[in-house]
C-alpha cells in the first residue's frame, strides 16, 4: 500500500502568513503538521510516499522533508501546476500509485490518534474506497455524506447549501485502483476543479463497494489560526516533559515543558504545557500555557500564552500580554510606547510590529 500527501493549495484562509511558505509547514509544537501526515502513514506500515507540490512552495516542502529517510520513508514528490482539485492531485500521480491501494492524505489535516485502525478497516472489508466521517452540527463547508439506514453510503455532495446529514467528509481517504477511471472521466466543477466528492459519488454509482469509518478521536483541518492553537493544544496537552537546555537565574519551570537543546531560560517563568525550540533564549519574560517557540528566537521582558511563533522571532518589551496568536518567521515585535492593551495578533514572516 502506498501513501499520496497533497501539499499544494494557496492557503488563502491563512494569508498573510502563507504568502511566504506552505500551509502544511505550519508547526504544531515545532512540528510541520505535514510531518504528522508522514508519520501517520509510516505508523499504519505504509513507507513508499508521493508528495504533489506545488510550483510556488513546492521546494520549500523538499527542502524541509527531504527524501524521507528521517521518517522510515521512501518520498517521491510530484508537480501540480496549479490548483486544480483533489481529485486532480490523484489523477497526477497515477504513474506512482500504479495498480496498488493508497491512502489519500490531504497535507494540512490533523489526526491526533493516527490512521492505523481506518487502514486495518479498509484492508480488512476488501473494500474499494473508503472516507473517514467528522459529525459536526454545520458541515456545510465541506464535502458532506448521505448514509441510508444500515449505514451505507449513498450519496456525497460538496459544500452543501442546505443540511443534508451531519456527516463532514475529512481529508484522508483509501482507493484501490478504481479510483484512476473516476478522476479520469469526471469533469471540473463550477469552480474549476476535479472534485474529491464527485470522484467518490462516480464510484458509488458505478457499483463499487465504498466503506465509511466514523472518527471518534480528534481531528482539525488546520487551515485557519483558530485551527492551528487548537490542534497546537492537543499535541501539547500529551506533551511528555523533556527539559536539555538551561535553566538559569530566579527561573521557574511548571507542568509540562519541553526545553530543547541550546535553550536558555532567564529569570523566567515557563508554565506548561509548552514547548521552547532549540537556542531560543526567554529573558524576564512569562511563557504561559499552550505556548509552542521554535528555534532561534528571543522573547524578553513580555509574556505570552496560547500562541505558536515561528523561528528566528523576536519579542521583547511589551508589556500587554500576547495571547491566542500566530507569529511568523523573522518577525520583529517590540514596545513602541502608550499604554497597555489585550494583543491578538496573526503575523506573516519577515513582520516587524512596534506595539504602542
């Protein structure tokens, strides 16, 4: 069985913050959430991997993956050059699928509990297609199933406009070979693209056994800021204690803490669950809950919580506590005077905020 990771799309949801890298690069306690995707499928035994990419970031992934040899995996990455649906993802990589089952997995999604008994339910039931059912009380913005009374799935629509069934399709699918004849004679929809629900629904019609697994775990699509802190907390919240930097001075550390190699922790108090990436130096400051630094960064004299900062960031000076916010890469915060104020901030990389 082979596994086929999409990490293309604009990340428009995200802007500014992807106009300068992939939305699948966005860490989770210093982890790209593609990253999770690889080891989801290495977990379920599934090793030989095709990444579609796209143009614009499309090296930015390479570079970051690699060749997948870090994570047990043998990586292939294809080009998409430009967004054209899901289901033209799969139609792309038909020569690296070839005749063997695969796991669809979209790259900006996020399993805490991991893909192993979706996998184990597909192989298992022989089926030729299977998704992986979210109920929520509005799915009105994503591909939507319809099941008839013994749970069989009778009917997909994308995005609908009315509620249909309380059933979300989430983005990590299983196909057989069949799939290849359905994005293959499908058409794009309104909106230009080949669509995932389509390609499903042509194969219900055609008689294929199409299976459906409910989640019962945790799972976002971490396309949104909201996303990105909540499935940021999961993660942090099973967060085992690791601490291999330096802790120094009147300096606290409490709960859950995570401090890498080359941290330095000054007259600071670092409350956790949290994590402080590699040479990142906290001076006088307050890290509170759910708070995800990575690498290379400085905070001084400021506190936050709740919030993921990206590499090489630096915070100093602000005497409003930052919370609930995503801070980008090579970002420059610092106090520019007045008076204080609550701080909610989503920033794109190479920023540089004076904070009145």
């Amino acid at each position: 069985m082979k596994g086929l990771i999409l990490s293309g799309g604009k990340g428009t949801r995200l802007r500014p913050f992807t106009y300068t890298g992939a939305k699948q690069l966005v860490p989770l306690a210093n982890k790209p959430v593609l990253f999770y995707a690889i080891e989801d499928l290495v977990e379920a035994g599934i090793s030989t991997i095709g990444i579609v990419i796209s143009p614009e970031t499309g090296d930015q992934v390479k570079t970051t993956v690699g060749d997948g040899s870090h994570f047990g995996a043998q990586i292939t990455y294809i080009l998409q050059d430009a967004p054209r649906g899901i289901a033209h993802g799969i139609k792309i990589a038909q020569d690296f699928i070839g005749n063997e089952p695969f796991v669809l997995f979209l790259g900006d999604n996020f399993l805490r509990e991991g893909i192993v008994p979706q996998v184990k339910a597909f192989h298992d039931g022989a089926l030729n297609a299977q998704i992986i059912l979210y109920p929520m009380d509005d799915p009105s913005s994503m591909g939507v199933a319809v099941l008839d009374g013994a749970g069989r799935v009778t009917r997909l629509v994308e995005k609908p406009k009315q509620f249909i069934s309380p059933y979300a399709v989430i983005g990590i699918y299983m196909f057989d070979q069949h799939v290849f004849e359905a994005v293959n004679s499908i058409k794009p929809s309104a909106r230009g693209e080949l669509e995932i629900t389509e390609t499903i629904q042509y194969l219900i019609d055609h008689g294929l056994k199409v299976g459906a697994q409910p989640l019962t775990g945790w799972w976002i699509d971490t396309g949104k800021t909201s996303d990105i802190l909540e499935a940021n907390r999961l993660i942090l919240d099973i967060l085992e204690t690791r601490v291999e930097g330096q802790v120094t001075g009147d300096s606290r550390i409490e709960g859950r803490v995570v401090l890498e190699p080359g941290a330095v922790v000054i007259n600071s108090t670092v409350r956790g669950p949290a994590i402080i990436g590699a040479q990142t130096r906290i001076e006088n400051a307050y890290i509170g809950p759910y708070t995800s630094i990575q690498r290379d960064c400085v905070v001084q004299n400021c506190e936050i919580e709740h919030s993921v900062v990206l590499e090489n960031t630096h915070i100093h000076d602000v005497s409003s506590r930052i919370a609930d916010s995503l801070i980008g890469r090579n970002v420059e915060i610092g106090r520019a005077g007045g008076q204080n104020k609550a701080l909610k901030i989503m920033l794109g990389d190479y920023s540089k905020v004076g904070i009145l």
